[in-house]
C-alpha cells in the first residue's frame, strides 16, 4: 500500500479513521475498500467528506498485488488471497472496536469502487464475514468476471489456472527452480512491479470458496442489503487491464460479433471498450443486485451516464472510476454539474448508510432528487444518474441480457 509519500511498504497493514465525535452516539459506520485493481491504491481518501454529515468512515489497507494475491504449488499449504484476509480482519476490527469512536457496531456499511466494489463482493459472499456487516455499495464490482482457480477446485471454463499464472510470472524475474526457499527469498518489489495489468483474486477453496457471482446466484451471499451498478464508459480502463481484445474474445466466444454489433460508439475499437466495460462491471450489477432476493434482502441499482457540458463531444461516457472522485471530493468541484452530481450520490449513500434505504421518507433524511425504487425483475429499475435523475428500465437491457446469456452458460454447471 502507498505511504504518506506515494512509495509502497510492506508494511501497510492499518486504517484510517475520522470521526465526528468519540462519544458514545452509536453513529452509522461506513467501511471503505479501496480500488486499485487489487495491485495500487491505498485508505488515503477526504474521509471528512462523509464523516462532516455524521458518519463514522473506516479505510483499510490490504497487501496488494503478489503479496495479498498468489498461488502456487510450493505454497499451497497458505491461503492464495491474504489480501482478502487482511479486509476481513478489518472489518472485524471495526466490528469489535467502532464504538469506541461513536461508532455503531450493529449498524456498518462496507463500500469500495472498481477492486474496492468487487472487494465489496468478495466480503458479501464470505462466509468470514457473517455478521460483521449490514449493508454494502459495490460500485463497478466485477463479481461475474472469471476469476483464476487453483488446482485445489474444480476448473471452470474460462478461468485461467492459477499456479501456472504464478509460475509464469516468477519465470520473467528468475530462470532458477522455482522452490519455497526461492519464493520467499523473492525481492517483494522485483515481484509486485512484474505485474502487467491487474491483479484478480483467486479460488482457493479456502479465502475464497467461488467466483462471488456464482454464490450470489446460489444464494450463498450474507444476508444483507446492496447498492449496486457502474458507469457508461467502464471501458476507458479496459488499455490499461492487460487484456487484450482476443483475450476478451476468448471469453465470450461465439456470440462476441453478434453482441459487439449492439454498440454504436465511433470507431470499433471503442465498441470493443464499451462492450467489455458492461460485460465487467455493468453485468455484474445485473446479476448480483438480482440474486438479493434469494436471502430476502433489497438491492438497488444505479447507471452513471454523466459528461459535464465542457467535455461533451471528447468524452465517449463517464469513465470507470470517476464515481470514486465524485463520492468523496467532487462536491469541492468550482463545476457546478460536477458538484450537484456529487451531492447527489454523497445523499444517496448517506441515506442508504444511515437508514438502510437511498431515498426513505423520514424526516431527518437527506431529501432525495427522486425516489429510488427497489430491484424487481418485473421492471428491473435502474437510477440512471445524469445532472437530472430518473429512473430507467430499458435502457441497457438487450446489452446486458445478451453478456447475462453468455455468463450463465459458462457457470450453469454449479448454479444449477
């Protein structure tokens, strides 16, 4: 994780806390894991932002890259995804430790954008987790993704083998034998800069039992209730993932033309971003936020189509990962369609952490632009974000039903 510097340390393992007061109040706790693509990032974030409106806000470091996510058969006596271990001793912490600093341990929202939303999914689908959370905002979560599987669990079509990934990787730093006592001697900076890409968390069958999409829809996820959904350009990181195009290809098969012809953007090149952008993170949103109601729980869904009025005509939607600027600093924006875009979401989330509901009709809640109506497969109702807020049911539906189609047949033998 990065120090105060910028620099990375190996000793990363804290958080940050900012609290309106250490009184014993029982606050609302919001928990925030970061984004990065499980490689950057750090709890440095303007946690003020919601703790000035009466939250108590946590963010936690976990190891990244290598360090909190490897596999590999002289190792496999050790869990694949530390990184994933160090956010649920976080979280327990916060669970065992919150009220210390007015905090309300029975009242906790985890949230995190892009690795931070698929984290988000991670925590929601652990089972290391029950109980030590009640409400979760996965935003530009990747949970139906296909994730990297050891030899320890069943392989699964398309996803990649995670003890040759590893071996690979260790193969560009040393041409020696690849044993324990060399693995461990590994310069850890040689190893994370290695890395081309992101990072994905790995199915271990142990700190990580399934790809987070397959136990929503087995209806193995914690009972809790969730925000969910992404940006109209996901696509603009798909450059800097490591993938190339037939890499995506090669996981959506056949049907790739047939679904790629759906988009309009300018140039093919941009179709191809825009596809994979909604395949990644849009679709998950579908899934996951349509699965809550295999625990009886509500979900809500939201779609961020907002270019500000000075980069319309340069901009091909909004691009992934802007949302997390929005929610902590874009209210100090001098844009005023960038600072009531911000307020916006701020009041959503807050509400949602405060109340459990986005837009409640209570009387100390932040007055909602519109009411936000719950998930339901008869109308699948998505929040569509712009500098005007309204509800939309149509807009992504033959996209994301085409990507849901392809998903569903790659995982169909273990949710069936």
């Amino acid at each position: 994780a990065a120090k105060t510097n910028g620099a990375m340390d190996e000793k990363c393992l804290n958080l940050n806390i900012w609290t309106p007061t250490t009184a014993n109040k029982k606050l609302p706790v919001m928990v925030w894991l970061h984004g990065g693509g499980f490689k950057n990032g750090s709890n440095r974030v303007l946690g003020t932002t919601f703790a000035a409106k009466g939250v108590v806000v946590i963010a936690l470091n976990y190891r990244l890259g290598p360090l909190g996510f490897f596999a590999h058969k002289e190792l496999n006596e050790h869990p694949a995804n530390p990184g994933l271990l160090d956010m649920v001793a976080g979280i327990q912490w916060a669970k065992d430790n919150i009220k210390q600093f007015g905090g309300d341990p029975d009242n906790i929202t985890i949230f995190g954008v892009s690795a931070g939303g698929m984290a988000v999914n991670l925590m929601v689908t652990s089972e290391l987790t029950k109980g030590l959370f009640h409400k979760a905002i996965a935003q530009s979560g990747y949970a139906t993704w296909p994730l990297p599987r050891t030899n320890a669990v069943v392989a699964l079509n398309g996803s990649p083998n995670a003890e040759q990934m590893s071996n690979t990787l260790i193969s560009t730093i040393t041409d020696k034998k690849q044993t324990k006592q060399l693995l461990y001697e590994l310069d850890a900076k040689i190893l994370v800069e290695a890395v081309e890409g992101f990072i994905l968390p790995i199915v271990d069958g142990r700190s990580l039992i399934e790809e987070p999409g397959i136990r929503y829809l087995q209806g193995q996820q914690n009972a809790v209730d969730l925000i969910t959904g992404g940006n109209s350009f996901e696509g603009s990181v798909m450059p800097y993932s490591g993938m190339s195009e037939q890499d995506y290809k090669d996981i959506v098969g056949l049907d790739y033309e047939a679904i790629k012809a759906l988009y309009t953007l300018p140039t093919d090149d941009l179709n191809t971003q825009q596809m994979w952008g909604d395949n990644r993170y849009l679709l998950s949103a579908k899934v996951t936020a349509g699965a809550m109601d295999k625990v009886s729980k509500s979900s809500w869904l939201y779609y961020i189509d907002f270019v500000p009025e000075e980069f319309k005509g340069t901009a091909h939607g909004t691009a992934h990962g802007s949302d997390a600027q929005m929610i902590w600093g874009g209210h100090l924006s001098k844009n005023a369609e960038i600072k009531s875009v911000s307020l916006s979401l701020q009041n959503y989330w807050m509400n949602f952490a405060k109340y459990g509901n986005p837009t409640p009709k209570l009387l100390n809640s932040i007055e909602p632009a519109i009411e936000w109506t719950r998930y339901s497969k008869n109308i699948e109702p998505w929040l569509l974000v712009t500098s005007q807020d309204k509800l939309v049911s149509k807009q992504l539906e033959k996209k994301l039903s085409a990507l849901e189609s392809v998903y569903l047949q790659r995982v169909v033998s273990l949710v069936d």
